[in-house]
C-alpha cells in the first residue's frame, strides 16, 4: 500500500477515512521496508531519524529495530493513532511536510519520506524537499518509485490523477535543481535502485 498526496486537503480526509485498511498492511510494509535498510545500512550509522509521511509507521518500526531514536510525522490523525499503537516506543506528530515542519534546523541526521514524492504536484515536491533539507543534517532519503512500472501500476496512478508519471522521469533533475530561497536544497544527490520499481535518491543537504 502507497500514500497519495495530490490535494493536501482532500487526501488528509481520504487517509484518515483508509487507515484501517492501511493498518492491515503494516507487517507486510515493515518487512519489506527491513529488507532494503539490511541492503542500505551503510546510510543508516546515525543516531536519529525523522520519516515524513509516516502513516501506520511501518517504516518507523523497521528504522527503530536498527536502533535509530525515530520520530514520525503525517497529517492524517487516524494514521498516527494507528502507528501510536503499534509502536509505542516512538513519537508520533501530527504535521504538514508541505508547510513549515516543527522542528529545528538540522535537528535528524537522517530524514526520508517513502512514497510521498511522487503523489503530489510538482510546487508541492519542492516544499517537501526545502522543509526535509532544512531539518536534516546529514541525508534526506527520499524512497519512491523509478522508471520500472508495471501495467498495473501505470493505471492505478493514472486513475489516481497523481504526478507520477512526471515524478519518475524527472526526480533526480527536480531534486538537483530544487532550491530554499537563493540556495539549491542539496548538494549531491545519488540514486540507487533498491528494488524492482523503487529507487533511494539520497541527497546531501546543504550545510
């Protein structure tokens, strides 16, 4: 199961209507979320860890079992009551990635957002990527789809009226060229594909 993002407003109200559904899925989600940080530990040897568009927290437990000190953030309430009661260890904020996140500058090592990008328009994107690169000190790890899209796949995202189509052939130029006032939001940014459909595009934000 995929989070969407295309009208902040709308998709909030859509989520907390699905969480139960969502939540059907975590054990499958934090199995598969355990088996590419296995693959990617090298960028995980830090201390904190901030998942944006956190949802049932999935990703946050399998972030947690590594022994990072996690905190999740996601708009949608009935996602977070969900992912408090499934993982009572970590903090759970309700909050808008697309606005201003509260938190202080640099204050994770690592901030990532797993299929979040690519559901929202383009304007929505780079907010995203500024408010990550702000609070991140050392990686902001977006996971998401790549080139690789399966028939299925192609019509689920069509019906959906996500940016998808636009997310995957642009993601790396769009994270490249995206800038917080006058500065570009990060200095390097690699890609590695860590599944069949889904890409790490791990960026380096600036100091």
């Amino acid at each position: 199961m995929k989070k969407r993002a295309v009208n902040r407003q709308g998709s909030t109200g859509l989520f907390n209507f699905i969480a139960p559904i969502y939540a059907l899925f975590f054990t499958y989600q934090k199995r598969r979320y355990a088996k590419t940080l296995a693959a990617m530990q090298s960028f995980l040897k830090y201390e904190t860890a901030l998942d944006v568009g956190c949802g049932t927290g999935a990703l946050c437990s399998a972030l947690s079992e590594r022994g990072l000190s996690v905190t999740g953030v996601d708009p949608a309430a009935r996602m977070l009551d969900i992912a408090r009661r499934k993982n009572e260890a970590i903090t759970f904020i309700q909050a808008d990635a697309t606005k201003t996140l509260p938190f202080s500058d640099k204050e994770f090592d690592l901030v990532l957002a797993s299929y979040v990008a690519h559901g929202m328009r383009e304007e929505m994107r780079k907010s995203l990527y500024r408010q990550m690169s702000r609070v991140a000190k050392h990686y902001v790890i977006i996971h998401d789809y790549n080139a690789n899209r399966s028939v299925l796949t192609s019509l689920i995202e069509y019906l959906e009226g996500g940016d998808y189509f636009y997310f995957i052939k642009h993601a790396r130029r769009e994270l490249q060229e995206c800038k917080a006032e006058l500065d570009r939001c990060f200095s390097q940014v690699e890609v590695i594909q860590v599944g069949k459909r889904a890409n790490w595009y791990i960026c380096t934000p600036q100091s």
